[in-house]
C-alpha cells in the first residue's frame, strides 16, 4: 500500500511541476506517414518539459530543455545501394519506427526590439535515437506509386501484369536490374539499412549540436516584420552510433519579412493581411573519417527537402542552398472567441536553389538546379501547425517519385519558416 501511495504521490506532483511557474511544456516536433489518411493524420510527435530557473544572466532566459517522442514514419530513398548512384525509378520504399530524446541548453543575451525577446540565443544539445526500419506498410498493395524502369509513373493496379510495373515490395525481398535486398545488409550508402546481429534493419544514433539564433523579428502569425537568422552545427562522432554512422553538418537559415497589409478590428484582432517571407539557407554535409550519413540525417538537409515539391533525401549532394519567397494571405485569427489563433491562411510560394558535390556516401559527384512554385491552403492553429493541402508547380527539375508529373499535390503540416 506505501508504494501504490508514493506512485500516486508522484504521479499528483508531476503535472505540478510541469505546469508550474520554471517549468514550460514544448511540442517540438509532428509528423506523418502519407499512406494514414493521406498524411493528414500525425503519426509522430516530440513533447517534453522546458526548466527556467536558473537565470543566469539577468533579464535574458536561461532555459534547460528535455524531450521525448517517436513514431511511424514512411521513407523514400533515392540512390542505388551498392555504387551511391541517384535513381530515378525503382526507388526503395519502407517504414521506420522511431523514438528519440532530446537534452537542450539555450542562453540569451541583450534585447531585441520584439517585446520579451532575447537578441541572440546560444544553444547546444545531445540527441539520441532509436530506429527499426521495416517493410513498408503498403506491401505487396496495387495502390500506390512504383517507377518502371522506363521511369514512367502510375499506380499499379494489378489489372496488366506485363505492365512493367509491380507492388511495393518486401524490405527483405527487393530484386532490381541493378541490386536486390541482400545489398542492404551492409551498405555503405545507407548505413541506417544494414541488418544487425538479431537479422533486423536497426540503429541507435547519438549526436551533438551547437548554434547560435539572432531574433529580430516581431512574429504573430498573421503578421512579420524584420528579420532572423540560426547559424548551427551538427556532428555525430564515430564509434557513439551502431552501423559506422559518423558525420557532421552545418546550416545558416536567414528569414526577412514584412507585412505589406492588415486590417484589424477595434480590438486589433486581425480581419485579412497579406505578409511577404523570404528565406535563404545553405547546408554542407558530408561523411566524419570512414563513418556514413544515415537516411534520417539526410532528410532534413537534402535540396529536395527544401525546395517545395520535390521528395524528401533526393538532390542529396555535400553543398545546397536555396532561397524561398512567400506571400502569404491571412484571415480572421478569431473567428471563435474560444478559438483565438486558428485561422485559415493561403501561402504562395517561389522557391529556387543549387546543390553541387558527391552524393552521400558515395564518391560520385552531381549538380542540379530546382525551382518551383505553387500555393499551399492551410488551417494555422497557433502558428505552429498549419494542416493543408499543397500545390507545386516544378518550374526546373524532376520529382523523382513522379518524373513525368509538373504539378505535385500532398498534405502539409507546416509553412517551414
């Protein structure tokens, strides 16, 4: 009975803690697998407790942060297995089952014109994670997109079976022209794929991150004005991940915005504003000493991330950068009383960017531009979700998973920047 009190004890003082004065909860992260709801349904999520306590320069935050999270995500890779090649066509599909955490400090210093905003942020953190990668959830399914090896795209119904085309397959059981599963099983080029001692495809990865943020932009949501800016690196040592996983990362992001109309009621709630965002980010990544760069680093830093319409970890090269312009029409942020910071938003959108170097893990070398354009029609709720639908229209480049399509349609959860 002392033990089942001491639980209920702890279990009534943890969510004091939380919600007390030094203590802040953060939602960090959402995700989806496309294939739930058409991604529409978040499938991984990062929550955790923010300490500000410590005050250790006066009138700047002093903040420690913990969090926790995972999920079920889907991946698309686009590089041949054995030679490090990019592919357009027979790409491989899978699902990874993921948890992480997080352990962050961030101290600020000086005072930006934005009311109870630190001028200059330093931060650094540790962060670990756990994967299984496994088949993916649509296989052996006539539903979704599989490249022939032509390169054309089309579902796959199963109606022609000498069409070229067939299901996704088993993770296990690929066979290309080219490669087959057992190419994965120790892969240089996806480290994060190999299989371990118990026949699984699965990782723990451990890496270290410091930066430095410059804030000197007022930001409500429905309106932005000046500018910031996050200069950080990322290094993940060799020999504190399984699968030789070791590399290192450097990103600067710059984002300048201006609100170029608003109309707001007697109680400045906003009615409609149109609000102009640009954003300029460069990233170099590469290999650490004989170790490799896992899918999930590559996800983040890819061209093919950045510029909107094209697939996540393609364009994957050590240099990219790119540069982003918004115009985004915001309506009513208080449409409910009750539901003051949900608003619907449309967000068109101009993107362009470069990336040149060896593809990862590889010694080959590619460059391309890509640009596009397009519009993405959003519910924001609070500024930091905003669930929709996107538009791209692929000015200059290929979609890898639909190289004969110009016009990309897919849920979005979030404006980036």
């Amino acid at each position: 009975m002392k033990k089942i009190g001491v639980v209920l004890v702890l279990l009534l003082l943890i969510p004091s803690l939380v919600f007390a004065s030094d203590f802040k909860f953060l939602f960090t992260e959402l995700g989806q697998h496309v294939e739930i709801l058409a991604g529409f349904l978040p499938t991984l999520t990062s929550v955790g407790v923010g300490y500000e306590g410590l005050n250790l320069v006066d009138g700047n935050l002093t903040q420690l942060q913990f969090t926790v999270g995972g999920g079920y995500t889907q991946r698309k890779v686009f590089q041949n297995p054995k030679t490090g090649a990019p592919l357009l066509g027979d790409l491989l599909v899978y699902d990874a089952i993921q948890g992480r955490c997080n352990l962050k400090f961030t101290q600020g210093f000086g005072d930006s014109w934005v009311e109870n905003t630190d001028l200059v942020t330093l931060y650094a953190g540790y962060e670990c994670r756990l994967e299984r990668n496994v088949t993916s959830m649509v296989y052996g399914t006539g539903t979704t997109y599989r490249l022939n090896g032509a390169g054309s795209t089309t579902v796959d119904d199963d109606t022609s079976p000498n069409d070229g085309l067939s299901p996704i397959p088993d993770i296990n059981n690929w066979n290309s022209a080219d490669w087959n599963a057992s190419d994965l099983d120790d892969s240089s080029v996806y480290p994060d794929l190999n299989k371990d001692d118990n026949g699984t495809r699965s990782i723990v990865a451990n890496a270290f991150y410091a930066g430095a943020k410059f804030n000197y932009m007022e930001d409500t949501g429905t309106s932005s004005d000046g500018f910031k800016a996050d200069l950080s690196m990322k290094v993940s040592p060799l020999g504190l991940s399984t699968d030789n996983i070791a590399y290192y990362s450097a990103n600067l992001n710059v984002v300048g915005g201006t609100t170029l109309f608003q109309m707001e009621d007697k109680q400045e709630n906003n009615i409609f504003s149109i609000v102009a965002i640009d954003r300029f980010a460069i990233n170099y990544s590469d290999e650490l000493g004989t170790g490799n760069i896992p899918v999930y680093a590559q996800e983040g830093v890819s061209l093919g991330r950045r510029v909107r319409g094209f697939n996540t970890a393609s364009f994957n090269t050590n240099f990219n950068f790119v540069n982003n312009f918004d115009v985004r029409l915001s309506g009513p942020d208080e449409m409910l009383s009750f539901l003051r910071g949900v608003f619907v938003r449309v967000n068109f959108f101009y993107d362009i960017g470069y990336h040149s170097g060896e593809y990862f893990n590889s010694t080959i070398d590619g460059s391309d531009w890509l640009s596009s354009t397009g519009a993405q029609f959003t519910v924001s709720f609070f500024d930091f979700i905003d669930l929709g639908l996107q538009l791209s229209y692929l000015i200059e480049g290929q979609n890898t998973c639909q190289p004969n399509n110009r016009l990309i349609k897919g849920a979005t959860f979030f404006l980036d920047f």
